[in-house]
C-alpha cells in the first residue's frame, strides 16, 4: 500500500512540474511601455544644487561638483541605448521626454582608521528630481523626488584588501548607478 502511494505522489509531482515548465514564470526582459512608446527624449539635466548651503555646519558634506549634470545626461542616454527598450531621439520624434535635475552631491564618510580621525570610506551620493512625461497626451506619467545613485569607495589610508579608488572613479561609479536606476525606474513600471 505504501509503495503504491509513494508511486502515485511521484506521478502527481512529475506531471506538475512537467506542465509547470510549459507553462513558463511570465518572465520578460521586454518593458512594460512595449508597443504604446518607443523613443524617449532626455532633456539635459539642470544643475540646482544650492551652492549657499555648503557653509552651514549640517551640510558640512554637500559639495558643489561642476558639469556633473552634464555627465548625468550623457550617462541617461547611453543607458537608454545600452537597455534597448526605448531609443533615445530628438524631442520632435520622442513619445516621451525625461526631465531632470541635479538637486544634491554629497560626499558622506562612513569609516575611519583606528587611531586617528582619517576617513577611509565614503559614500558618493547623487540626488535627483525627475519626470517622465507623455508628449501625444502631454501629460506627466510619473514624478520622482530626490531620486539617488551611490557608490562607496576606500581612500588611499585604508588598510586591508581594500580596493582603493580615486573619488573621480567614485563619482563616475555613482552616475552610472543613477543612470542605471533611471532607465529601471522609466521601462519597469511594476
């Protein structure tokens, strides 16, 4: 009686997971915006980091950093062309247009040596307010508040298996986070 149970379990099982792998997860690399758009225009990013707060004490941190908004722009767009799911054009040819604007840089410490206050982690971390807009009905579709890309990195004064960067590498590591989050945030409407 056992055996005939153990083998009508393992029919029942099989035949599950045989018809399981027909029927697929509903997994796709395709976006969601698929069919109804397919070109995106990204207008250069705007550079509204507030320069006369950098000398108060609570934002010790912040930091101007010049032309980084240009970098973001170029970066958005390259990440466009890299995804494939919306083709970056000029704005009279684009079904929807990416707004940005830089609203933060900071450069927050996160470890110290032992013996002395040096800092040998930072954080690189870029703020943006975006919106994505919908030009044949002109319309917002989503808006995104102090959006952010980061990356950490150890300084010269780490000790260890550290693997040391300069903060220029950093920052470049940062942007291409922000790019990559962005191009996520516009084609993976869940």
């Amino acid at each position: 009686m056992k055996n005939r149970f153990f083998i009508f379990f393992s029919f029942v099982v099989l035949a599950f997971l045989f018809s399981a792998s027909f029927a697929g997860c509903g997994y796709t690399t395709r976006s969601t915006l698929y069919g109804k758009y397919s070109t995106i225009y990204v207008t250069p990013f705007l550079n509204k980091v507030d320069i006369t707060q950098e000398s108060f004490s609570a934002n010790k941190y912040r930091i101007y950093r010049p032309m980084l908004e240009t970098d973001i722009t170029k970066k958005v767009i390259n990440r466009y062309l890299f995804d494939g799911n919306l083709r970056p054009v000029n704005k009279e040819a684009a079904d929807l247009v990416l707004k940005g604007e830089l609203i933060e840089y900071r450069k927050d410490p996160l470890s110290y040596t032992d013996d002395t206050e040096n800092v040998t982690e930072y954080r690189i971390n870029i703020y943006v307010n975006l919106s994505l807009w919908d030009v044949k009905e002109n319309k917002v579709m989503w808006e995104e508040r102090n959006f952010n890309g980061n990356y950490s990195y150890f300084t010269s004064l780490a000790s260890g298996n550290a693997i040391q960067v300069s903060e220029n590498t950093a920052v470049s590591k940062a942007v291409d986070d922000l790019a990559r989050r962005i191009v996520e945030r516009t084609v993976e409407q869940w």
